[in-house]
C-alpha cells in the first residue's frame, strides 16, 4: 500500500519534472519504463502533432555524486557520435544517438527542491530492446554495436571524459568492499552465505589477470562504455541495431571489461536473477555471433593484449557481479534496486551459477574466440 502512494507521487513529480525541460507539446502521461537497476526511467507521452515521445530519468545522485561530470561526459559522448555520423543526415543520426533535451533555461538537468536531479533524452521510436536474446542475428548485430561504439570513442581526448565512478571494474576495490561489507556484518547476514564467499574467495586471485595487464602497461585505457548489458542496444524491427543506450558509465576502461559484461547477459539463456538455476545454462551459439559481430569492428584496433584478455573479460564480470550483488545483499541493500528481500542474494547465486558454466565450458568459448580471430 505504502508503495502505490509512494509511486503515484513519484509519478506525479516525474510530470511535474518533465514540464521544466523544452519538450513540444502537453504531457498526457508519465510511465515507469525499462529494467535499470539505479536510476528511475519513465517514458513521457504527448499530444504534439509530432507525438514525438521522451524518456525522462532520476539519476540515483547516491550512485552518481558528480551529476555535473555525468551530464557533461554523456553530452560530449554524445556530440563526439553525432559528428562521426554526421555524413548520414540528421534523420538517422537522431535515431542512431541519443540526444539529450535541454531545460527551458538550457540546463541538462533540473534539479527539483527535494534534491532529485532529472534528464530527459529523446525516445527513438520503433526500437526494442531485450533483456534475454532470442536469435543469433540480435546477437551479431549487439557484438558490431559495441565494437563500432569502442571504434567511434576511439579518438575522443580521455581527458576530456570525468571518471563518474572510480575502479568501476576494478576487482581489487570490489574484493575490499566486499570484505569490509563483511567486517560490518550489518544485517548479519554473512554467516548466512558463508559458501557463496568460499566460493569466491577460492577464484579471487585468477580473477586479477586483466588487473595485473593493466598495470604492466600491457593493456590500453579506452574510451569504454562500461555496462554492456544487451538491454542497453536499441535494436530496429528487422534487428539490426539503432543506437547503444545508457552512457552514464562511459569512462576509460579495457575493452575485455565490455565484452566480458556483454558476453554475460547474452551467453545466458536465462535471467540475470533467475531463481532457478538449472535454467541458467551457456547458450554458445549466441557467444559465437556476439563475437563474430564484435570483432568484425574491433579487430582492426585491437592489440594482441586485448585480444588475450577477452577470455578474462568473459569469465570476470559476471563474477564480479556476484561480488558487487553479494557485497550489497550483505551490506542490507542499498545500492541496487530490489524488487523483494532475497532478490540480491537470488542474483548473486545466479551470477556464480554461470561462473561455474563458464569454467566448464572454457574451452569451447576461447576456441571460437581463436577461430574468429584467424578467419577474414
Ligand atoms: C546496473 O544501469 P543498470 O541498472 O543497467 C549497474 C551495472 C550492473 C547492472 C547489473 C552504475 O546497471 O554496473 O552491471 O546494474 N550500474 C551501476 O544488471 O552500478
Ligand atoms: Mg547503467
């Protein structure tokens, strides 16, 4: 009951938020939308005689503390794509970019009097996105999504982008904060799940390779985008792909880190907080097409290094996951969203469930790896 009212007012506050920014036409409606775990998304409807839709956003401030060097990277990101586009024309650069809609006095945000920051891009219509891939085609078309975005952020100054969320993919910062979540024991919960942390613990050390490559200098920083969750490609009615999505975490990084995070919703044929885990098993064929399509773009700038640690990449994140989704369980959840009390504990096991298939599977995945590497 408390939530309901809870959610009619953030609903009206959304349009309250929605009507600051340059937005053509009345607003006729306000709905949650999508499967972010942070921030609050709601697409907003109009009357225009364009009904060009929108999608406003509550950026988690808690998650993301500089909201000035968020916003100034995604529009500079943004900018640096529309430019490499710009030979297209502006129709399909609009639909292949997000674009950011200032607010009436040109701000790219509004902050409202309870504190809450908001944004709002334009909905590019006639797409979808899929939070569990159904053919190899999305796949492939996913797999040259990202490697094309990596290639287009290729000569973006690094310097120009604010590193919004430090050691981001950085295992050792994840390990501490798990141990220190332990240490605290807040909830007492960590007795609890004593051998999900065995478990982890017993990997830690072959989980640092792309750790230790970056810190030999053997591995390049690039412009990355850092959650390269399937959901966040919008892909068009025939597949083929229309824009990436979510560029709150685009920061320096390898590039194992985003195929590795790819890799780890679209090899699993189930959910990502599927409670069953017999149902979490490696669909290959879509890690075959995801790779075919990533490297069909990225091959050509990436250095022998780079392709080693991809491997690492794929079997890192969706540990990572479970450190960072176990870390929150334990510490009493408080930084992803849940939708009820077990929900991190039930994606924690979930993530180690397809760290396990992984493993099983290492061969058949670094043989692909190599074979779409030696073909042309
Ligand atoms: C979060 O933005 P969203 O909800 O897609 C998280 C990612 C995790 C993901 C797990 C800023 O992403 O790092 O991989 O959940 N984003 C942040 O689904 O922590
Ligand atoms: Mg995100």
């Amino acid at each position: 009951m408390k939530s309901e009212v809870m959610s009619t007012n953030t609903i009206e506050n959304s349009i309250l938020s929605a009507e600051k920014f340059k937005i053509e036409g009345n607003i006729v409606s306000s709905v949650p939308f999508g499967s972010g775990h942070i921030n609050d998304t709601f697409k907003i409807v109009t009357d225009s005689d364009k009904k060009e839709q929108y999608l406003l956003q509550r950026i988690n401030h808690h998650v993301f503390r500089n909201v000035d060097g968020l916003m100034d990277n995604i529009e500079r990101v943004c900018l640096h794509l529309k430019q490499k586009l710009a030979h297209l024309g502006q129709e399909e650069v609009a639909k292949r970019t997000m674009t950011l809609i200032p607010t009436w006095d040109g701000q790219h945000y509004y902050k409202d009097e309870q504190g809450d920051y908001w944004r709002v891009f334009i909905l590019i219509p006639e797409t979808r996105s899929y939070d569990i891939l159904e053919t190899t085609d999305q796949a492939f078309s996913g797999g040259m999504a990202f490697g094309q975005f990596q290639k287009q952020l290729s000569d973006l100054d690094p310097t120009t982008i604010v590193e919004v969320l430090p050691n981001f993919h950085n295992i050792e910062f994840r390990m501490n904060n798990l141990r220190e979540a332990i240490a605290n024991d807040r909830v007492n919960r960590v007795a609890e799940v004593q051998d999900l942390l065995d478990y982890i613990f017993e990997r830690e050390d072959k989980m640092r390779t792309i750790l230790e490559l970056g810190r030999a200098n053997k591995l390049p920083l690039r412009i990355t985008h850092n959650d390269t969750k399937f959901n966040n490609v919008l892909l068009d009615s025939n597949d083929q792909v229309q824009c990436v999505i979510d560029l709150d975490t685009v920061m320096p990084g390898y590039v194992a880190y985003d195929f590795g995070d790819a890799i780890r919703t679209i090899i699993n044929s189930a959910a990502e907080d599927e409670a069953d885990l017999s149902k979490i098993v490696l669909n290959v064929p879509l890690f075959e097409a995801f790779t075919a399509g990533y490297l069909s773009e990225a091959k050509e700038f990436l250095n022998e290094t780079e392709v080693e640690s991809l491997i690492h990449g794929v079997h890192l994140l969706p540990y990572m996951q479970a450190v960072r989704f176990l870390t929150d369980y334990i510490d009493g959840d408080t930084y992803y969203k849940i939708a009820y009390p077990e929900h991190n504990l039930v994606r924690t096991k979930a993530q180690l469930k397809l760290v396990q298939e992984l493993e099983a599977n290492h061969k058949v995945l670094t043989d692909i790896l190599a074979a779409n590497l030696n073909s042309n």
